[in-house]
C-alpha cells in the first residue's frame, strides 16, 4: 500500500459541516448511483443464452462494494488511502475547485508562462486530489464512455489509453469492462493513488510517467483525453505524439472547455485545439454530447499541409463567426445536428 503523505489541508468549518451533510444527503439518497449488489449484475442471463459478461456502466464500474452512491463511494475511498475521516475529505472536494485555482494563482502561472512552469504545477498540486473526486462522482462524460465502449466492442478494439488520466476513474470503467488500460499522466500525487486505486480492485494497470516517458508508437486503439487539452500550452503537439502513438483505424474522444474565470488553468481554447485535429491525422466520426470523436487515418502530406492550412483558417477567422450567425438565426442547434449528429 502506498504511504499516504497528500493529506488534506484544514478546512473552514462551513466546509466540514458542508461535508458531513454532503455524505449524510448520499447516504439517504440523494443522487443515488446503485453499486452492484453481488457478481450477478456482472451477467444477465437469459436461459437460452450462454453466460455472457454484461456492460458496466460508469458508476456502476467505480462504486466499491458497500456504498449506495458514486459520490459516498468516491470520497471514502480517498479518505481510506489519505488516513483521514470521510467528512474532512468531503470538505475538501467541495473546496478543491477553488484550491487548484489558488495554487495556480499562486505561483502566478497565466497563458504565456514558459511551459516547464505550467509542467510543474501539474506534476506537483496536490488539490486535484480533491477537486477530480468531485468533478468524477458527477462525471459528465458518462454517456460518451459507454458509447465508445460499443463502438470499440464492434470493432474489435481493445487497447485504450486515457490521457492525462486525473484520479484513473476512466481507465477503471475500461478496465472493469475487459479492455487493455494504459493511463498517461503527468502529476505525481494523482499516479500514486491511481496505482492504488487499481490495486484494490485487482485491476491490472499499465502506467505512463509522462516526466520520464514517451507514449509508445503505434500501440493503442481507443484513446480519451476529457478536459485536458485546454490545460496544455501546446495542445498541437500533444495531438501528433497522440496521433503516433495510436493505430490507424483506432478512436479518439477529446473535448475542450471553454476558459473560465473559475478555471484559470484553462489556456489553450478550443479554436487552438480543433484547428491541429485534422492535420495530427484525424477525421471526424460522430458528435457525443460535449465530445467529439474522431478516427485515426494516414494521411499524404499534400493532404496534411492542406489541413493545416484549412484548419488555421476555419477555426482563427471563420468559426466564430459563422457560430455567431446561426445563433442570430435560431437555426444553430438544427446546422449542429445536420453536420454532427445528435447530442446522444
């Protein structure tokens, strides 16, 4: 077990109280994910099938045995591996958004900061902790996971990678549904209780230090990178080293939130990101909710070029304003739906 030193700072007492009513609510009810009861609800049976192996859904995947929330679940978990009492823990997720933009504050980071600074705010914070047991327990990416589980089923793809992978819940829904886990991440506080999250369960893990490796060539063929590009201040980069790392034909769900006062770590924006998808080598499949999901293809490099090119000009001068426009005419959500496909 790993020693457990990223304990959590004092918090108010309005946060202590916050937490103690926040596990008191999950445990009468509220916002109730139910974990599986027993191994039963890992099949369902019908009696002229074979025994087949049943798809988890998110919170069903995550919840330890013995809670009746995500939430109540996700929270003692953590206090178990930080030695501390469930409601400190609970004030300090309800205060963790906030910490993580104090620390980033506080070492007065900002868009143009040279990138090592920015790396080293990641790899050291120990608020993420805190403020992704959160973030997690109300995951918002819930229903675009278990699509891309099917599309994956029906492709035969098995070998995922989550980048910049946080508190590792992700790589356990992947993982508790059969597929190959890798997970990539740069904070070491978060790797250390990601190990140990997947030790508990029995879960085999494979676990990329991005301070000391590189992603490996050509091995995966699902890729997620949820609310993690618009953290990154060359998020064109990241998206070729994911594109050679992935097989051709491989998936790949990305999303990027848009900056936020709340969220001052938040410095590349979306137009930055999609303007490189095409040219890193992806087309665009389908449209899931917040995420987009894209294909991994090989491309010539008159066609590359071209959607460089393209991309730099859709996205720096055209994109906004057209999305603009539509909205001025009330016809964006029916243009949206057209091109992208529906939210689910």
């Amino acid at each position: 077990m790993e020693q457990k030193t990223d304990k959590p700072q004092p918090a108010p007492a309005a946060h202590v109280e916050a937490g103690q009513r926040s596990i008191a609510a999950n445990k009468r009810g509220g916002s109730v994910l139910l974990a599986p009861e027993d191994s039963s609800s890992w099949e369902r049976r019908n009696p002229t099938d074979p025994p087949a192996r049943a798809v988890l859904g998110f919170a069903e995947a995550c919840v330890r045995p013995g809670h009746q929330s995500l939430y109540e679940s996700m929270v003692t978990e953590l206090a178990e591996y930080l030695g501390e009492s469930p409601a400190t823990v609970a004030a300090a997720c309800a205060a963790g958004a906030e910490s993580v933009a104090q620390d980033w504050k506080a070492r007065q980071l900002r868009k143009e900061s040279p990138p090592v600074a920015v790396v080293e705010f990641y790899r050291t914070t120990k608020s993420y902790l805190f403020d992704l047991t959160t973030f997690n327990s109300d995951y918002p990416h819930t229903a675009t996971l278990e699509a891309l589980l099917k599309m994956a089923k029906q492709r035969g793809l098995t070998r995922v990678l989550d980048f910049g992978s946080g508190i590792g819940s992700v790589g356990i829904f992947f993982a508790q549904n059969g597929l190959d886990v890798s997970l990539a991440d740069i904070s070491e506080p978060l790797q250390k209780y990601v190990a140990w999250r997947f030790k508990v369960r029995g879960l085999k893990l494979k676990l990329i230090d991005l301070n000391r490796e590189q992603l490996p060539r050509n091995t995966f063929e699902v890729v997620t990178a949820f609310d993690v590009l618009e953290h990154l201040p060359k998020p064109a980069e990241t998206l070729h080293s994911l594109a050679a790392s992935m097989r051709t034909g491989g998936l790949i769900a990305l999303n990027v939130e848009e900056p936020d006062a709340r969220f001052p770590q938040h410095i590349a924006t979306y137009e930055e990101v999609f303007s490189s998808v095409a040219a890193a080598g992806f087309r665009r499949l389908q449209f899931l909710q917040k995420t987009e999901v894209f294909e991994r293809v090989e491309r010539g490099s008159i066609p590359t070029l071209w959607h460089a090119f393209w991309g730099k000009i859709w996205y720096g001068a055209l994109y906004r304003n057209c999305i603009a426009v539509l909205d001025t005419l009330g016809i964006k959500r029916a243009i949206r739906s057209w091109i992208k496909g529906p939210k689910n």
